[in-house]
C-alpha cells in the first residue's frame, strides 16, 4: 500500500483516489477539533475475473484460478502440455495477464 502524509486546515478537503485495481478512497475533511482527517476507505485490491488453464496441473476446472490485484501465480502444465509460466493479476484490467497455456 502507498501512504502520503497530507497537511491542511481545518475544513480542507482533500481527494483520496486508490490506484487501478483497487478500490476505496473518497474526500477526506480536516477537523477542527481533532486535527485529524476523516476517515475514508483504505484502498483494498479488487479480484480478477477468474480463468480456467486447460490441461494445467491447478487450474484446469472451470474459473479455478482467482486472486486480486498483484497477485503472482505460476501455471504448471500436465505433462505433454505447456509451456506454462507466470501470469499475474492486472490492476489495469482485472484478468490474469499473460494468458498463459
């Protein structure tokens, strides 16, 4: 996660927009009595749209392989398949990219 300090007045208003892949956020208000801001949403990684990898050791049944954003996993193929490889889950689009098979 990607933490800034942020300064202002009492009553500012500042915008807390959460990166692709990731939702939360929203306007964060100074206030006066506690020198704080509000609260908003943390950022929290959103899940990919799941996949299937036929003839792949794990993932071969229907949308077996899930995750969020960032996550990394490798594809072993059943033997006499492949090459298989490393697909990781996209803030960008939400599915695993590259496709591997």
């Amino acid at each position: 996660s990607i933490q800034e300090i942020v300064f202002g007045l009492t009553n500012d208003q500042v915008e807390v927009e959460c990166l692709p892949g990731f939702s939360g956020g929203g306007v964060a208000i100074c206030q006066g009595d506690t020198l704080n801001f509000s609260h908003v949403s943390p950022c929290t990684a959103q899940e990919c749209t799941p996949d299937t990898i036929p003839n792949s050791a794990s993932y071969d049944s229907e949308n077996s392989l899930r995750g969020v954003t960032g996550d990394v996993v490798e594809v072993i193929c059943n033997q006499g398949y492949g090459p298989g490889g490393v697909t990781t889950c996209s803030g960008e689009t939400l599915t695993f990219t590259p496709h591997v098979s």
